[in-house]
C-alpha cells in the first residue's frame, strides 16, 4: 500500500489510475442489500396522528397540532394567495391547507382572519387555527378583527374550554 503526501496526493492517484489500465476500483463495503422501497417511515405518525403530541399529557401543556413555524416569506405568500380569491369558502380552504403544516403566531392568524369578509366565516377560522398558534397565550391579539362582542365572548368561551 503506498502512502501519499498531502501535496502530491492528486497527482500520485492519477499515476495509480494510469498504472492500472485507467480504472479505478473501490472494494466492496460489507453492507447488507437494502430493499429501498421496504424502508421504514422516518416520520412516523403517532396512534392520534398528530405531529406533535403532548409527551407527558400534561393538562396545562396545550396540545400543538402543527410541525414548523411558518416563516415571514410563505406567510406572505399565503396572504396574497388568500387575498387573491374571490369566494369566502375558498379563502378558508386555501388557509387551512397551509396552515395545516405550520404554527403561526397570533400575529399572523390576526392577519388572515381580517382578510375574510363575513363575521362566521372569522369565528369559525379563529377557533380552527387556535390550534395551530404557537403563542396562544397571545391569541386575545385576535378580538379586534370581530365587529360583535357576541363573537369575541364565543371565541374566549371556546378556548376556555379547550385549556
């Protein structure tokens, strides 16, 4: 086996490769073969299928039901893609398929629900993305994009009973 120096390593492997016809050949590594398409899942969901349970079911830990925070750029595009739509149902719809990978922040949540025009369509996207809040301490941010107190009172009624 030749030792090589750190200089002329490059120029001694060409001259290795040349002395043996111009092929070069790794030794087979003593790995088993794999069936790629057998593979276990890396991401495993658990029995409730939520990403991110509450390991110690702890009562006072809030359920997280989200994977990443959702950072400034795709919030942004999801508000001009929300903002884009004409019908309200289809503005909730393209919320909750983003928003159904990430965590937003009360911030953010407070932006999308002004972008919808009907007070129900609010209520019910409020309590639905309550979930997926990462600073739901936070949330109450949201109480001002209601016209009705009435609607404000059910939106704290309904996370009182979730905690």
């Amino acid at each position: 086996m030749r030792l090589f120096s750190s200089t002329g390593f490059p120029n001694q492997m060409v001259e290795i490769i040349k002395g043996s016809g111009g092929t070069f050949r790794l030794p087979r590594l003593p790995f088993p073969e794999v069936d790629i398409n057998n593979l276990p899942n890396p991401f495993p969901q658990n029995p409730n299928n939520n990403p991110n349970p509450n390991p110690n079911n702890n009562p006072h830990q809030p359920q997280r039901t989200c994977n990443v925070m959702m950072d400034e750029m795709t919030f942004d595009r999801l508000r001009d893609n929300i903002r884009a739509q004409s019908f309200e149902d289809t503005k909730q719809n393209t919320a909750k398929q983003a928003i159904g990978y990430y965590c937003v922040s009360s911030a953010q949540a407070r932006q999308i629900l002004k972008l919808f025009s009907f007070e129900q369509t609010r209520l019910e996207f409020a309590k639905w993305v309550y979930d997926y809040t990462y600073d739901q301490q936070n949330f109450y941010q949201v109480n001002d994009v209601f016209d009705f107190s009435m609607s404000v009172d059910e939106l704290q009624e309904y996370i009182r009973q979730k905690r």
